[in-house]
C-alpha cells in the first residue's frame, strides 16, 4: 500500500525499514526487542503524561484566591489570621507541595519568631521537596539509559542475521 500515494512519499512494503521494525516477526530475539522498546516507549509517555496532569492541576490550584493575595496578607496581617485563612483553603490545594511549604514556613515563623531559623528551615525543606521530585523520574531515567542498550542488541541481531543470510547467499551461488 501506498501513503500519500500522490506525492510517493513512503511505501511500506514488505522491504520497508518502517515495516521490518514495527510489524510482528516469527523470530523471538526481534519480537522481544521490538515487544520490550514498545512497552518501555508507552510506559514512559504515560508516566510523563501524568505528571504533566499534575503539574497542571497544581498550578491552577495555586491560583487561588487565599493563596495569590497572600504576599499582600504578610504584611497587612498577623500570622495567625493568615493561618486561619488558610485553613479555609479546600482540600485538593491543600494537598500540593507548595501548600504544604507555604504553610509549614508560616507555622514555623508563629513558633519561633526567628526569620532567620524560619528561612534556613524552608530551604532545608525545599531541597527536601527537589529531591522528592526529582526522584520521582528515576524509572524514566533508566528508560532513557536502557534504550541505547535495546538498539545495540537490535544492530548486534540484525548483524548477526545479515552474517547468517550472508553465508546462505554464498552457498546457494556457489552450487549454480
């Protein structure tokens, strides 16, 4: 069959590279590699696709109206009004990182009345929170590491293949 056929761009035919990678195969070794870079390729998407989702619905519950006229808040209000505001928050931005720090820092400075200690400890937390998320990308990571490794194994057995064809090749010319 032809693709866009009018300007003769690709033909996947049964000698087409696309087709030879992405079609099914009788051979275990190919249908392994190609079966396991599928499923590494997916599993990645979907993972990253998540987290955008995330990151998304974190950065519209940020938007919200406590949250944005709280730097106007520090320095007309006390922190205990500021605390009883935030406790109105609703639930689903109650549960975002940046909520969490924002209102750890303010209990901390109510606690301690020390800047200085309330800085050092929202730095301590927030290299705490970067670890956390940075963390949470180590399987994308070693998906990124392993598929070099797939594509040297797929080279190594279309290689040895090519070898295996080869001598065949010679044999039968070699008979005529």
């Amino acid at each position: 069959t032809f693709v866009f056929q009018k300007y003769n761009v690709a033909y996947l035919g049964h000698d087409n590279f696309l087709y030879r990678r992405l079609m099914p195969t009788d051979e275990w070794p190919q249908l392994l590699l190609q079966t396991l870079t599928f499923y590494i390729f997916v599993w990645s998407c979907i993972d990253l696709l998540w987290k955008a989702l995330r990151n998304i619905r974190i950065s519209r519950c940020l938007g919200n109206a406590v949250l944005s006229q709280l730097p106007i808040s520090v320095r007309s209000k006390s922190i205990d009004a500021i605390l009883q505001e935030l406790a109105q928050v609703p639930d689903a931005i109650r549960h975002t990182i940046a909520f969490m720090r924002i209102l750890s820092l303010l209990q901390h400075i109510q606690s301690t009345r020390d800047l200085q200690r309330s800085h050092e400890f929202f730095k301590h937390q927030t290299s705490i929170d970067s670890d956390t998320a940075q963390s949470g990308y180590t399987l994308i990571k070693i998906f990124i590491w392993e598929m070099p490794i797939l594509g040297f194994l797929g080279t190594v057995i279309g290689i040895s293949d090519a070898v295996g064809n080869f001598s065949g090749f010679l044999r039968n010319n070699k008979k005529k």
